[in-house]
C-alpha cells in the first residue's frame, strides 16, 4: 500500500458510496488509477466489505451502553469464549477482549433503559464465567 492507496481507502472509509470519479477528482488521479486499486485493495482483503451505517435513533434503539465485564477464571471458563457467547446477546454490538483490569467490553445498543438493564443482568450475567460487570450509558455520541 502506498499513500495513493490509504488516500483512496480513506475516501472510501468516509463514503462508502462515493463514486470513482470523485475520488478521482478529489485525489488528482485518473478513473482507471482509482478503479484498478480500489479493485486489488477489494481482491487482497484490504478491503474486506462494504457496509451501511444506520441511525440507530431512527430504528429504536436510541441508548448505547459500554459494558464492561471481568471473568471468573475460576470456573475454568476461557476469556474469549465468554466473549462470544456475549457478542450473540441480541442487542449486542460488539465483544472485546481487551488489556488491563477488564476482560471484555462489550457495547450494546438498546430501545431504553428496561432492555438495555435485560440484557445485562437476565442475559449477560447468566452467561457461564462472567463474574461482574460494570455498564456506563453513553450521553452523546461524537
């Protein structure tokens, strides 16, 4: 990858519908220039999808929480498989295993405070090996 590439990906990572022309445009390249990288960074998993981006305010699920969970290691239950069982808790957006005091933190989205509080305390606390969470609400996302 060279710095045309990351300028293009980069463009790609802000508008995933951008069209090529734009981009092309944008970065003073040709179409083709633009067309053939996009195409190998694709073809090389660089690019590994496309995706869209929802108002999740629009659907229904308005609070986002960040909740985070240590382990009972003690019942012999690996970090990662908790992790998983977490991330298929629906409402559960994403399960991290990360460094430091924490095990795993996962964020969650829900329509209010009553299913976030169901899905941490008759969903997430129930999974075998998590021995205590912690959740913070989200006030404004950036």
């Amino acid at each position: 990858m060279d710095q045309h590439d990351r300028d293009i990906l980069g463009e790609l990572t802000k508008n995933g519908k951008i069209k090529i022309k734009k981009i092309a445009k944008k970065l003073n390249l040709p179409m083709s220039t633009v067309h053939h990288r996009i195409v190998r960074m694709e073809e090389s998993g660089v690019i590994a999808g496309y995706s869209a981006i929802p108002d999740y305010k629009k659907i229904g699920l308005s609070i986002v929480a960040y909740v985070f969970v240590n382990v009972d290691y003690s019942k012999e239950q690996k970090q990662e498989l908790v992790a998983q069982e977490i991330r298929k808790i629906p409402h559960v957006a994403e399960a991290n295993i990360v460094s430091g005091e924490i095990d795993i933190i996962a964020k969650v989205r829900a329509k209010d405070v009553d299913e976030l509080s169901d899905v941490v305390i008759k969903k997430m606390r129930n999974i075998n090996g998590v021995a205590k969470t912690v959740t913070s609400l989200v006030m404004k996302e950036i």
